[in-house]
C-alpha cells in the first residue's frame, strides 16, 4: 500500500542527522506482478542499490533475493557514515534495467526504509585524559562555589571590617572590592571608557602604579555569572599576544568584576569611528597589522590552544588596542567551546547583531561564524566605515550590501576609506577586501578557515575569490547548508540541493525539528 516505485530512480533524504555512524535497513517485496501466475510472462526488476554515493548492489533483483513474489527481503548496512548532516540514499536504473513491457512499474521499488545511529562502544580513557577532565571539571566546581560564596549565596567569613570578602578567583591577583574603588577613584565617571550591554568599563592605577581596565558587570545586565566564570576560565586556559590578558577578579558586594591588562589606544571602535585624531593615526600599514593581530588570535584559539573555543562576538568593541596599536581579542563571555569530534555545535544565540553569520542566526555554530564576523570587521577597517549607518526615513543602510555593489560592478577598490588618501597599494587593498569577501560568503564550507586567513594576510597563500552569478545579500538570510541554492551562486552552481538529472522522485523520511531558543532580550546586543 505504501511502497514506493519509479520508472528510473528514487532517491531519499534524510537531513538534520547527527554526524555519526548509522544502521540503515532497506525492506523490499516485489509486488508489482506476480510472474507465477503466468509463467510465460518474463518480467525482471533489476536496479542499483547507493548510499553516501558508494554503491552497495549491482543489478539487484528482489524476487531473486526473496526467493519469490510477495515475499519480504531486507538489506542492512552498518557503519553508514554522515558527515555532513545528511543521508542520501539512491536506486536507480543504470544499465540492464527491467525487461518487459515499460509500464510505471518497470523501475525501482522499495516498501520501508529504516535509519537508527550505531551506538558505540566504550573506550577506555588515557590516563591523562583522565586528570585533565577531573581537573577541569573541580576548577569549575570551585570556581562557581566560590563565587556563590563571595555573593553570599552560601554565607562566608567576615573579615575584620565587617563587610569584606575576599577570594583569588584567577590566578595572577586577588583585587577586594576596596583596592578595585580605590584604583577606578570610586568609579569615576571621568574614569569610565566603555558601556556595553554587560555593564560598564573603567580605567584605573593600582596602588603598585599598574595601569589596568575594571570591567563592572551590571546587576541588570543578562551576563551573570555564568558569562562571569566563562571569561576568566577562558582566559586562564588561553594566552596569546593576541588575546587580552586578564589580571584578576572580583567578587563582593554583589558586585562582578573583572581586571584586565590596560590598552591605551581602547577599542577599534573608538579609533575608527571616535575622535579624528585616533582615527588619523589609522594608516594603511597600522589597518593591515590590526587585521592580522586579530586573525592570529581567532586562529590560535580555534586550532592551536588546547582548549578550542568560538568567541562569538567577534566586534570592534571587543578588539582593543595597545600603544603600539597591537590588537588584541577580549570578551570571552559568550566563547563556546568546540570539540574536535563535533565541530557543529547547535546552541542559542548569544552575541550581537549584525554581525552573526546566517548558520550561526539559526542556532548552528562552528568556527566559521567568527570567521563571517572576522569578515565585517576587516571591511570597517579598510572603509572606515560602520556595518550599518542610520539614514533618513528610518532606513538602514548596510556596508555589507555596498561591497556587493561594489563587487559584482567589479570597482570594490571604491570601498577603500577615502581618508587614506594615497596612503594604500592598489592590489594590497583589492586582495584584502578580496580576502574580507571570501570570509563574509553566506556558505559556511566557502569561507577560509583562520588560519589559511593568517597565511593570505601573511603572503604564502594567495586569495581566489568565488565567481557570483548574481546579486544577494546576506543581512538575515536563512540559508543554513552549503547546498542551498544561495551557497550555490557563490560555487558557480545554479542546481539546487537534491536534483538530479535522472527522472524520478525524492522523499524526505527524516527530519527532527531544529527550532532553537533565541532569547533576543538577553543576549543580543544592539
């Protein structure tokens, strides 16, 4: 009643699967005729049998496999590999096909097919292995003790004043709520030289003379704790020029807090778009060093620290810069860490508008989506210009959509910042922008990873940008997979996912929902 049959291919989808190995089980009875009620009629189905495009059965005959007509024969296949989210499967007609008359019943047929994951066995863990997930895992127990301990959510010792609590919660410096008050002079609003949706950001003098940043998380903010101990954890395990160091915390009083190594010239975002003396020290040669501070630090913490993690708010307002305009990554609150073994991570959303990838929009992370941001940033760095500008009759117009412009008229070069001057090569901004284009490509899988980044930017790979056949925007496009028909104008393909040139029909058996949480009030900045 529900077998399927076609007169030359049937091929079946089964998307949103976890990567892993599956057990797929294939049922067939051939019921299209029944040869033993007239043996003079000769009638044979043959056809092919494919999974994950290797083929699995050649001229594969169901009545000969069944012993008979109306009679159950089922296949299995263990160990079936998805890599990529999908499972195809495919029958077809591709060579001695069936004999007989053509009818609609001549081609494949198949009457249930069934898709379960192999479960696998336990491996026993190396020693170190061992440790090193205790030691993790009783660093985390007591960090969140101790901060529930400082907020006196488990009651704690008083010290001789009455209201002090103190604790090392980041090696490398114990701050009390006293020392932090006394550096930032109460925190001074004339101290203050960040605002975020985490709080607010304070310069001040240790009594050491040691110049340092006070990040004070706000009691109405959304990151809470959980983001508190995610940055420091984070920054304990990662160090890198690159990276902001941390030098302590803080935890009294109600009050979260975080020390942080002071950067003279602040954010990015200040030097670009703040006053026109930074942004006149901004030259060509100091823009290009930014991009590369940047894409080196994005590469050691996707690939080469021991603990792999996406940042997830890669944004001008968290790439500060020293005096020498060394640029460094800071803000490791909504940093996820990403296993070697499951690289796609499926999670709510945290971070800031605009500049998201569209995969990451529907939940769906990898270390491509700091690349998609890394993109947005290096074209503010060469245009001088925000991600999005503020025009009359309420409208947005976005940078992102002027590079296409710019790219598909061929004249991508008119991005460069006018300010510049004469102060850039002609070919040392076009590859650039190239590069900043290739990262922003809405396909996951056609973005670079950052460490061929840090090698185009470092001259020993050279940038080949993807052909467009027509004019898109990725500002809010759902496209998820790299088969889409949107990830296919950036390959140079206008087929759409799933076609085939074969005559038949497609069924999808398997799809789970993939709906996410996304909790635009506590995580989304503006």
């Amino acid at each position: 009643m529900n077998a399927r049959v076609s007169p030359m291919s049937l091929k079946y989808y089964a998307f949103c699967l976890k990567n892993n190995h599956y057990k797929v089980r294939l049922d067939f009875a051939e019921i299209g005729w029944n040869t033993t009620r007239d043996p003079s009629l000769k009638r044979n189905r043959v056809f092919d049998i494919e999974i994950q495009g290797e083929k699995k059965a050649t001229d594969f005959n169901i009545e000969i496999a069944a012993g008979g007509v109306d009679r159950n024969v089922t296949l299995e296949y263990n160990n079936i590999l998805v890599h990529d989210n999908r499972l195809v499967i495919h029958l077809y007609w591709s060579g001695k096909g069936s004999t007989w008359v053509r009818t609609v019943y001549y081609g494949p047929l198949i009457s249930a097919i069934s898709v379960s994951p192999v479960l696998k066995k336990h491996q026993k863990l190396s020693s170190a292995t061992i440790v090193g997930i205790v030691g993790s895992s009783v660093l985390a127990v007591l960090l969140i003790l101790a901060l529930f301990w400082k907020l006196g959510w488990l009651g704690g010792k008083t010290t001789k004043n009455g209201d002090q609590k103190s604790i090392e919660l980041f090696p490398g410096g114990v701050f009390n709520f006293q020392q932090i008050k006394a550096a930032t002079k109460n925190f001074d609003p004339k101290n203050k030289i960040g605002e975020g949706g985490f709080g607010e950001v304070y310069k001040g003098v240790l009594e050491s003379g040691t110049r340092v940043a006070v990040k004070r998380l706000s009691k109405k903010a959304k990151q809470g704790a959980e983001e508190f101990i995610n940055e420091i954890g984070t920054n304990f395990a990662l160090q890198h020029p690159n990276l902001v160091r941390v030098l302590g915390s803080c935890a009294e009083q109600s009050q979260l807090l975080i020390v942080y190594e002071y950067m003279e010239n602040n954010s990015l975002e200040q030097a670009l778009f703040g006053s026109a003396e930074i942004k006149s020290r901004l030259n060509w040669l100091i823009r290009v060093k930014i991009c590369h501070d940047v894409a080196k630090g994005l590469a050691y913490i996707h690939e080469e620290s021991r603990l792999k993690i996406v940042h997830r708010d890669i944004k001008p307002t968290n790439i500060l810069l020293d005096k020498d305009f060394t640029a460094k990554i800071s803000d490791f609150g909504f940093a996820k860490h990403s296993e070697d073994e499951n690289p796609h991570i499926t999670t709510r959303i945290a971070g800031s508008r605009g500049y998201m990838s569209p995969e990451y929009l529907q939940g769906f992370l990898t270390p491509k989506a700091d690349v998609y941001s890394f993109g947005l940033v290096t074209l503010e760095i060469v245009s001088g210009k925000q991600i999005s500008t503020f025009r009359a009759k309420d409208q947005n117009i976005y940078l992102l959509d002027i590079a296409y412009d710019y790219q598909q008229q061929g004249n991508l070069i008119a991005l460069v910042d006018p300010s510049l001057g004469s102060d850039y090569t002609h070919k040392e901004a076009l590859n650039l922008l190239d590069l900043a284009m290739k990262c922003v490509n809405p396909s996951p899988k056609l973005r670079p990873s950052m460490s061929e980044v840090v090698k185009i930017l470092e001259g020993i790979v050279k940038v080949v940008q993807a052909k467009w056949k027509s004019k898109t925007s990725s500002i809010g496009n759902p496209s998820v997979g790299d088969d889409s028909p949107v990830a296919n104008l950036f390959s140079g393909s206008t087929q759409s996912a799933g076609s085939t040139s074969q005559e038949g029909a497609s069924d999808t058996i398997i799809c789970p929902s993939t709906s996410k949480e996304i909790d635009d009030s506590s995580d989304l900045d503006d």
